[in-house]
C-alpha cells in the first residue's frame, strides 16, 4: 500500500467508520501534512531524477502510443528503476558495441540487407570486410574496437556524477 493510499484509508476510516476523538483527529493532520510536504520537498531534493522520470515516462507513452491513463507506460519506468545498475551498464555496452558494428558495414558497403543484394555485391562486401578486419591502419576495426561493460561502467559513472555537480542547484 503506498502512503498516499494509507492516509486516505484512515481518512476515510475516521470519516465514516470509526468514532474520532479531538487527538485521533489532530493526529491524523499532522501525519497527512507531513506526508504531504515530504513529498514535496522529496521531489525538489531530486529535481534531476524527477526531470529524467518524466522524459523517459514521455518516451514510454509515445512509444506504445497511450495516455498518461495506461498503466504500461509507468510500469515501464518502474521496471527500469528496479533493474539493477549493472544490467543497465551491460544493455548500453551493448548498444555501443552494435553502433561500432554498424560503422563497419558502412564502411564496408553492407547497407542492403544480404538477402536484396547480387551475388557480385555479396562479395564485394565480404572483400571489404576481410580487409577492413586484416587491416591494422583501418580506422575501425572490428576485431580490436569492442567496448566492455567494465570501462563503459567507469566512464558513465564520472559523466553521472559531472552531470550531478554541474545541474543539482539549477533546478
């Protein structure tokens, strides 16, 4: 049960249900009114966090083109928020290292899908990746350009916290 839903439970409770004394009724106002202003302050505290969760909640509603009233999106975001650091690190490694990839097959001419390309472009392409590959003055090289989760990790972690020096008493 999150907070919110707690304090309109004994709302209601002490509303409809039970019979209230001065003190239970005073009680339950402070507690609302700090839950209240917690959740204010939380949300100013982390003004960077708060603006990167509504980025990436807009991502989610365009990408399965919904409403803010569609629960999929915000459990898309909360999926993320629970998957651990590393996980995350590892699935951008991944994305930088099929980047590369992409680089290569541009360089080497493979930007049709093998299966609409002739026999003489199959080869052609299959030449330049070999070469692109044997070659050491090449300016990408498959075999030796390859990131690893460890180093992104590393770096990410100083752009994140430059990011944090620089923008946390701006918002």
């Amino acid at each position: 049960m999150t907070l919110e839903n707690a304090i309109k439970h004994f709302h209601f409770k002490l509303s409809n249900t039970w019979k209230p004394t001065e003190k239970d009724v005073q009680a339950f106002d402070t507690l609302r009114d700090l839950v209240n202003d917690n959740y204010g302050k939380q949300t100013q505290d982390h003004a960077l966090f708060a603006k990167l969760y509504i980025f990436v909640f807009s991502y989610f509603l365009d990408r399965y083109k919904t409403t803010v009233f569609d629960p999929i999106p915000q459990k898309e975001v909360h999926k993320l928020l629970d998957a651990p650091l590393w996980t995350i690190i590892r699935r951008f490694t991944q994305k930088l290292n099929e980047s590369e990839l992409y680089v290569l097959m541009d360089e080497v001419g493979a930007n049709k899908h093998p299966v609409t390309m002739t026999e003489e472009e199959s080869k052609r392409v299959a030449n330049n990746l070999l070469e692109a590959i044997k070659d050491k003055n090449k300016k990408v090289q498959f075999a030796q350009k390859v990131w690893n989760a460890e180093d992104v990790g590393k770096r990410l972690e100083i752009q994140i916290n430059e990011a944090i020096y620089r923008y946390k008493n701006k918002c």
